[in-house]
C-alpha cells in the first residue's frame, strides 16, 4: 500500500513540499524574561493575615482570578497568587488586582504570545490593531 507524498522505496518523504507538509514543525517556547514571579504551577501561599486580604480572594480581574496571599512578599508588602486563564500563576500586588485600568491584564506569558499574534497579524495584513485584541 502507497502512502501520498512518499517514496515507497525508501520512505522518505518524495519531494521537498511533501517534506514541508508531513513535518512536525518547529518546537517553540516563550522566552523566559518575564517581569513577575510566573509559576507553570501552583505558588506557595499562606492563610490571610486578617479581613483586607481575605476581601481579595476570589476577585477576578482580566484573565486572573486571586487565589491567595502568597508566602513571598516583596518591598511594598503583601503579593497575591493569581491563576491566569491559561492555567499559569503569578504573583500581584493588591494596587494591580483593584487596579479598573487592568482588566484586561493577563499573564507574562499569554501577554508575550499577544504580541506575537500581533506582529503576525501586522505582516500579514499590513494593519496595526491592538495587542488586547489578541488575548
Ligand atoms: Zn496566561
């Protein structure tokens, strides 16, 4: 039995747009310069300390939803953990959660593949739109 695009002596792929099509194409990942703590897991968190952070969790905000107050705390105080919707933590500081300007805020990550889509689309169709858009 012929496979299309195959050369059945050999097996090997019969000419280069055979190559092209069969091909698993290129393993790709975002590259790892991100601006906060980003977890592919969950982050460590701790109980809230009194009412103020217990009034964050749950609060969804852009593609994050407040899990809770994480262990790590940075300069100004008390960071969140955050589950963006594509399954990545990452740690936010209240003013970013309550923050009306952030919703549309998303990961370091979704944000990256944004700016891909964004400059994919801009080649292709020559027109500008913005980066929220492709979130
Ligand atoms: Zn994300």
């Amino acid at each position: 039995m012929s496979e299309i695009g195959f050369d059945n002596e050999h097996h090997v792929p019969a000419d280069r747009t055979a190559a092209r099509v069969i091909s698993t194409g290129f393993h790709w990942e975002p590259e790892p310069h991100w601006q906060n703590v980003h977890s592919e897991t969950p982050l460590p968190m701790r109980k809230p300390a009194n009412d103020e952070q217990r009034s964050l969790l749950g609060v969804k905000f852009g593609r994050f939803l407040v899990l809770g107050v994480a262990v790590a705390k940075n300069r100004i105080g008390t960071l969140y953990v955050c589950r963006c919707l594509c399954g990545r933590h990452e740690h936010k500081t209240p003013r970013a959660i309550r923050n009306p300007k952030n919703g549309r805020d998303a990961c370091s990550a979704c944000r990256l593949i944004a700016s891909h889509r964004k400059h994919n689309f801009w080649l292709e169709y020559g027109v500008s739109r913005d980066q929220e858009e492709f979130l």
